[in-house]
C-alpha cells in the first residue's frame, strides 16, 4: 500500500480474505487497502458484513467510520465513532458522536430512530452514573 500499488495489494488482500475471512487483521488490511485504492463503499461493505466482533475488535469501527466518511456517509461514519467510543468505555464521546450522526443529513428514518434511542439510553447511563458518583463523594466524606 506505501508503494501504490494498489491492484497488486488488493488481489492478495481480497486472497487473504478469502482463505481467511474471520481474521480481523486480514479483514483490517483489505479494508485499508479499499480505502486506499479510492473504493471507500468496498471497505464499508466489506465491513458492514463481517462476522467479527467489532467489540473485540474496535479498530475495525475506526476503519469503517473512515471508510463511511471517504463514501459521504456521514451519519454511519459518526454512528460508528461512537459505537467505538461505546467499546473503549467513553460515555461522552459516545453520545457525542451519536449526536452528530442524529444532525448527518443521510440518516434514514430506521437509523434516526436506532440513534433516538441511543441517545436516550446514554443520558440515562450517564444520569445514573453521575447519581452513583455523587452517593459514593458523599458517603466517602
């Protein structure tokens, strides 16, 4: 891929892939080489149908948020962000970036609903969070 060649790349990832499609660095390297080769929708689908866990595995979000950024998708780049955010443990970035997919211009209806009540979940989390945080100061003076 430093090299730019790109044709030569994705014939051995899109090999890789095939011999070995539930590795997630084989599935990471076809998708950056997509990406790389200009075919950002390629890596999005690549993505999108993996059997691997993306909580185990929160890289591959980065890379499909990249990916749906470089198809102008905002709305999944910014849905995906924050379902990796969600895997690191940061409550903030989380709802920050389902914040941002809400106000993407290419959500559809079923995604602005999953993200409505992403949203609401979160600021329940994070109320309840802030309640125990609170009782804990309290009691531990």
């Amino acid at each position: 891929l430093k090299m730019k060649s790109y044709d030569t790349a994705l014939d051995l990832a899109r090999t890789l892939q095939r011999d070995y499609s539930r590795h997630p660095p084989v599935t990471s390297l076809l998708a950056q080489a997509e990406v790389a080769a200009g075919n950002p929708k390629a890596a999005l689908t690549l993505l999108k149908q993996t059997r691997i866990s993306m909580e185990n595995w929160p890289t591959l979000l980065q890379l499909k948020a990249d990916a749906a950024q470089r198809a102008g998708l905002l709305g999944v780049s910014h849905e995906s962000l924050a379902e990796y955010y969600y895997y690191q443990g940061n409550l903030r970035l989380t709802l920050e970036h389902v914040k941002l997919a809400l106000r993407a211009p290419d959500i559809s209806s079923v995604m602005k609903r999953r993200l409505e009540q992403n949203q609401q979940d979160l600021e329940e989390l994070q109320k309840k969070q802030r309640k125990q945080k609170s009782q804990t100061d309290s009691s531990g003076r």
